[in-house]
C-alpha cells in the first residue's frame, strides 16, 4: 500500500523557488551554461518532491526519498510517536511520525493518510505502542 508524503506549502515555495530561480536568474542574464550546471541540482530537487513516499508491505516499510531508499522491518518498530519538526528527514511536512525501531534507529515520515498509515501499522503489528497526542 502506497503512501505519499504530505507537503507543507512553505517547503513547495522553498524547493521549487530554488529549483526554478537556479536555472531561470542565469538564463535571464544570458549564461546558459551556468544554467545548464545548475539544471541536475534543480533536477534533483525535483526528484526528491516527486519522489517521496512510503510503501507499507507485509513485514517492511520502504521509504523513498528521490534517490534514498530505506526499509525498516515492521516487527523492529518499538514505537511510534507524532511530532513536529523541521529537520532534514525523509518527509515533506513538520507534522510528522517518528519510527523508533532500536535505540539509534529512529526515521521521520509524513504520510498524506496518516490516520490510515498507523492503522495499516497497528494491522501488521498489533503490540506497537503508538503515541498519537505526543509533540515535541
């Protein structure tokens, strides 16, 4: 089961300010090859916008990030916790659900569904202890 990530405005604003003024300030003043330098970092950011989400399986979550990839064994999750944050992570929005699955291991992710994602989490791993009204 597919779950997107969920995208706050201010980050829609950041990332495609930055993917489109990096390419259209140097075509403007004539420099296309400092545009066409700058076009793969664009791209990249692009791929990181279209290309975030989660995929719920039977015993895996797999997270996409643009080109990151992890996975994390659904049977390892020890809890789940909302928060908010703005810290680099494979997620779109400041609301958030951190996954702890070991004592260092610990992924934010910001389904669309978030309501559905935990449910689907909870169906495949029923002693989860969940933490939904816990905010940092």
């Amino acid at each position: 089961m597919y779950f997107p990530s969920k995208k706050d405005n201010w980050l829609t604003a950041v990332m495609w300010g930055i993917a489109a003024v990096g390419v259209i300030i140097p075509l403007l003043r004539g420099f296309l090859s400092g545009a066409l330098f700058v076009l793969p970092f664009s791209l990249l950011l692009l791929w990181f916008w279209f290309g975030t989400g989660y995929i719920l399986e039977d015993h895996f979550i797999r997270i996409k990030y643009g080109p990151i990839r992890m996975k994390v064994k659904i049977a390892d999750i020890i809890e789940v916790r909302k928060v908010n944050s703005i810290f680099a992570a494979p997620a779109l929005s400041r609301h958030r659900l951190e996954i702890y699955s070991g004592r260092y291991n610990i992924v934010s992710v910001s389904p669309e569904r978030e309501d559905e994602f935990i449910d689907e989490l909870i169906r495949r791993h029923p002693d989860l202890e969940l933490r939904r009204n816990k905010q940092k």
